[in-house]
C-alpha cells in the first residue's frame, strides 16, 4: 500500500468519525457537559476544604485529566463501536482498511476533541479557581497533553479489541475500562497512599508517570526518577501490545464467524 | 453463454474442499457444520447463482470468497489470489452486496459512498465524480443529502449497490441482492446487475432465494445444501439432469380429466389456475397421444401450451 492510500484511509476514517460527532447530540455531553460539571464540582469541593493552592492544582490537573484521557478515548473507542451499532463491520472489513486506518483516523478526532475539552477547562479554571495550566510551560503541559492522548490510544485500542473479541457484551469496557485506569493511576492522590499491590499496578501505568511530571511543576516532589521518558517508554509498549490484541481479534472474528455475527 | 473453464487463468474463483464449522458457547460446546468439502470454480465474467435453501451455507461461501470468513480447510483461490494470505491485495479488487445491507446512520447518501471511495485510494476530482456517476447509476440523486436512517429499504440496498461499485471490482458478491424490496424495485436491480455484466464484464457471484431471478441473470448455478454442492450446471441442465420432465399445459373442456395421469409416458398431472399441467418424460413424443386420447374422449381442447419446468421446481427437488 503507497503512502498516499495509507493516509487517505486514515484521513476517511477522521472524516468519518467527525461528520459523525457532529450529527450526535449525546457527543455534545460527552464534549462540555460532563468537563464542565467536572471540574466545577471538584474545583468547588477544594474550596470547601480550603486546600492550599498546590493541593487544589493538583486535583484540578486530575480533573482535566480525566476529562482529556476520557474523551479522547471513547473516539478511539467508536472505531469500532459505530460500526457495531449500525452493524455495518463487515461492509467496513471487506474494505482495504487495516487496524492502523481506523485507530489512527478516530485518535485524530479524539485528540481534537479532548483539545477542546482541554482549552475550556483550563479556561474555567482559571476564571473560578485561579489555576493557571501553562504555570509549567509549554513542553510541561506538550509532554502532559501527549500522555494522555497516548493513554485514551492505549485504553481505546484494548476496547476495540475486547469488542471484536467478545461482541457487544464487552460494549461496558468502553464506559468502565478508563475510569479504572484513572482510578489506579492517581488521578486526585499520589499513588503513594495506594495498598501496595495497587501501587504496583499504578506504576505499570504510563498516566501515573505524565502525572506526576506534570504535577512536580507545581511543588510537589515528583515521586519517580525520569516519569515523562518512563511514561513515553511505557505507552509504547502498550500501544504495540493494543495494536497486536486489536489484530489478533479481528483475526479471530474473522475465523469464528463473529464478524458477520455483529453485522446481522 | 458463458461456462465454465478448466483454465486456471480464466477462472474467477477456484475453490477446492473448503470447510466450515462454526463453533461456539464456553462450557458447552456447539459446532455447527456449515460447509462440507465444496468446490467450486467460476469463469471470469460468469455470472453464477448460489441456490440452496435457509442454513445451507451460501452466506458461509460467499463470506469466505469474499475474505471475510476465514475457511477451516481447502485452498481458495479468488482472481488469482489466496484468500488467506493475500486477502488485503484481495479487498481492492472485489465487493459485495448483502441483503440487509447497513451503514452508519447518520451519514448522508453522498458521503457513505465517498467513505468508501477513499478507502481504495480515490481522492479529489477523481473522488467526485466516482460518487456522481455511481448516484446516477443508482438513480439516488434526489437521496444524496439524506441520512442513511431515514432511507426505505430499496434505497439502502442502492447505496449498497453504489458503494459496492466504488472500486470497480472485477469480482462482486450479491448475497440475497433484492430480498425485500418492491417488486418494480427488484426488477430494476437485476437489470442494473445485468448491466453490470454487459457493460463491464464484472464476474458476479449472486446468493438468492427468488428461482425466477437466478434462472433470469444467472449462466450458471450451483444447489448447496447441508454444506454440500448438490448440482450445478445451466438452468436447462440442471432441469434435465434431475429428470423433471418438460410441462404440457392444456386448457380442457370439462377442465377435469384425472385419467390423463394414467397414459404411459406422464409423469403427473395437477390443475393450475383452470389449466391442466401434465409433466412428460418427452413432450415431442406424449403431446400427439395426448391429444389423441382427449380427443377419443371427446374433450374439447381450448389452449395448448409445452414449457420446460421452472427452476423452482428443480430447487424443490434437489431440497427434498
């Protein structure tokens, strides 16, 4: 396949999957509602408790986090969930499209779309509570973005992967999975005040890392040697094992007749 | 007539003991056999009709043909090409059309064939008016703005017919092309799929349920049942080659004459619509003593006509 295709098909799914948004009211909550609520209630809460500035930034960058990591994730997510809530998979994979096309051209929108989310948080932050997210600079906040948008890749490509593994059952993964991941890596504590089996597991967690680098920005002793380059080094190596799991479901949908099974 | 051909080079598809189990559930296994050993070869340019009754495994065929089910055992080769390990160089080269076909909802007419234009690569110009020629040719001009969800079903299976020629395929798939459409509606599809041949030589593989569509379009057909390949051939062979018999319809005066069944040579009699329709083993030979007899009786003999069996009727056969 020629360079050319290769991008026009990642450039049909963004397409795709934008035209699509933008005809979605539910998109629209997914987009401002749920953010804004967010980090409204958690930006609030802080005052209630009177947390020091430091504190209170550090659950606000939890907050938006999450609402980046989410977004973004859930499009990565659609890849393949439109398609099995229209069933029209098989129309999709009798196409010359491979796993790379339709992750690559729904993670485009989804970074766009979490950009979004991000800009109007960070806004609002700064309006209600004062947090200033460019305080650690812009290759902080570059290296901040990309680990979550490498994250929401990671656990949106594992999604495709249980869906086209198990059909419409695993469709909670896509809801569930993230949360669990932001829960394990720290998103409104250190991960120090985990059980110790759950911190072991926070560390094998590339958000953890971008979190903590991000954070020691605004006075809190990072808790990791390197955590950004540890972060880049850990969401590799989930994104080849994602990219791999994701192939290997197709490749079973494919044999066990699951394929043509989600499209009837 | 096209026919089949021995030539590798000529052959569409080339198909040799595939087997197909479907096996599912965790603790208690299922396996459900859907082919057992077909082989099947089609010439290029053919247009070839898959018969069978429900479960027979035309759907699992035309699946694994069309690279979308992997086949458990049996070399399949497809324009020359495997259909396992060169099944993506495959994709750009074939399409398919399935009776409930479905795309994402809330994409406009116009836009779903452009999704799939781009995937084969089409972009700009060449892009637009692939997408204008393919709405023309499906008549879905006045559509090309509306949501794929507000369509009927004959307009979707014209997008699905649109988008299943985006790439020009040399190789296309119909699985149940017309079920549920307006009849106006399905004639128009079999003369688009007609055309298809004519015009660009498309081979085409077509799975059907309707016996007048598949003897009108098709040059070949092959009866699957239970997984296997019963018959194949031409309508007229396959006719003759399960024995029907040709058809003598008279139009009788008593309409009721129950001994006709009885002189040598009739197969059976039954009373169709005030016709009287005896199935001979020879209709050249039976029409005289026929009408001989009729006319010993004194019956008067309004209409006469002699037909061969309609494939229906070969289907029903080959069904039992």
């Amino acid at each position: 396949m020629s360079w050319r295709n290769e991008l026009l098909a990642i450039w049909a799914v963004t397409l795709r999957n934008a035209l699509m948004s933008a005809r979605n009211v539910f998109f629209f909550f997914e987009l401002l509602f749920w953010p804004i609520v967010g980090i409204l209630s958690i930006g609030l809460m802080s005052r209630f408790l009177e947390l020091s500035e430091e504190q209170a930034s550090f659950v606000l960058v939890g907050t938006i986090a999450l609402s980046v990591v989410n977004v973004c994730q859930l499009e990565v997510a659609y890849a393949v969930l439109l398609d099995v809530w229209s069933k029209s998979l098989k129309h999709q994979f009798l196409a010359p499209i491979g796993i790379r096309h339709l992750t690559l051209g729904s993670w485009i929108v989804g970074m766009v779309r979490s950009l979004a989310v991000f800009v109007l948080l960070a806004a609002l932050g700064r309006w209600a509570f004062g947090f200033h997210v460019l305080q650690p600079g812009w290759l902080a906040l570059g290296t901040f973005l990309l680990g979550c948008f490498l994250t929401a890749w990671v656990v949106g490509v594992a999604v495709c992967a249980l869906i086209t593994l198990f059909g419409n059952r695993a469709e909670a993964f896509a809801w569930a999975s993230v949360n669990l991941v932001l829960v394990l890596a720290g998103i409104y504590y250190p991960i120090s005040v985990l059980p110790d089996s759950m911190a072991a597991v926070a560390r094998a967690l590339p958000l953890t890392y971008f979190l903590d680098a991000y954070r020691a920005h605004y006075g809190f002793e990072s808790e990791f040697r390197a955590p950004a380059a540890t972060g880049l080094a850990l969401s590799a190596l989930y994104a080849a094992l994602a990219h791999w799991a994701f192939l290997a479901a197709i490749q079973r949908a494919r044999r066990t007749g699951l394929l043509l099974k989600m499209s009837e | 007539m096209t026919r089949m051909v021995s030539s590798l080079s000529m052959l569409a598809i080339d198909a040799h003991d595939v087997e197909k189990t479907f096996r599912s559930g965790w603790l208690r296994r299922r396996e459900t056999v859907a082919l057992r050993g077909v082989s099947l070869t089609v010439a290029r340019g053919a247009i070839v009709g898959v018969l069978g009754p429900n479960g027979a495994g035309k759907t699992t065929l035309l699946s694994i043909l069309a690279t979308l089910l992997t086949p458990d055992r049996g070399r399949v080769t497809v324009l020359g090409l495997d259909v396992v390990r060169e099944a993506s160089a495959l994709r750009r080269r074939l399409n398919m059309v399935s009776g409930r076909p479905s795309f994402l909802w809330s994409l406009r007419v116009g836009e779903i064939v452009a999704f799939y234009g781009r995937l084969y690569g089409l972009s700009g110009r060449a892009l637009r008016r692939r997408v204008d020629s393919l709405i023309e040719l499906t008549e879905l001009e006045p559509y090309r703005r509306v949501p794929y969800s507000e369509l009927s079903t004959g307009l979707k299976q014209r997008v699905a017919l649109a988008k299943s020629l985006v790439n020009e395929p040399e190789l296309l798939f119909l699985d149940e092309p017309t079920l549920g459409l307006d009849p106006d509606v399905a004639v128009r599809v079999r003369a688009h799929i007609a055309r298809l041949r004519r015009e660009q030589g498309i081979t085409i593989v077509l799975t059907t349920h309707y016996m007048r569509e598949a003897d009108e379009l098709c040059d070949e057909i092959a009866f699957i049942k239970a997984g296997r390949i019963l018959a194949r051939g031409t309508s007229g062979e396959l006719k003759r080659q399960i024995r029907l018999g040709e058809v003598i319809a008279l139009k009788l005066d008593p309409a009721r004459v129950p001994w006709l069944a009885e002189i040598p040579g009739v197969l059976r009699c039954v009373e169709v619509d005030g016709w009287v329709e005896c199935t001979v083993d020879e209709a050249e030979k039976r029409l005289p003593e026929l009408l001989r007899a009729l006319h010993a009786e004194g019956v008067v003999i309004r209409n006469v006509q002699v037909r061969e069996p309609e494939l229906e009727e070969v289907f029903v056969e080959l069904a039992k």
